[in-house]
C-alpha cells in the first residue's frame, strides 16, 4: 500500500516539479527551495523503489 502511495506520488512530482539535472544545476550554487525539492524528490523515489 506504501509503495503504491509513493510511485503514485513520485509520478506527480515528475510532472509538478522542475528537473534540476536537465537544467544542469549546480548543487554548490542551488538555492534552499532547490535543495528542498531535490531533497523531496529523492526521498520519495528512494520509497517508491524501495520498502
């Protein structure tokens, strides 16, 4: 149920949140609402692939 949760979310977040590794972004320079969202991303992929 947790997994499905998290893909569900991870697909929504795909679509809503911008894509710093196409923009090449450079993490030393990344402001803290960029830090936030790839934080954000990451932990929800990391749950959807893992549990």
């Amino acid at each position: 149920m947790k997994k499905k949760f998290f893909r569900l979310l991870a697909g929504i977040n795909k679509k809503l949140l911008p894509s710093y590794s196409k923009k090449r972004l450079d993490l030393a320079k990344a402001s803290n609402l960029q830090k936030a969202v790839i934080g954000w991303k990451l932990y929800v992929t990391k749950r959807a692939l893992g549990d």
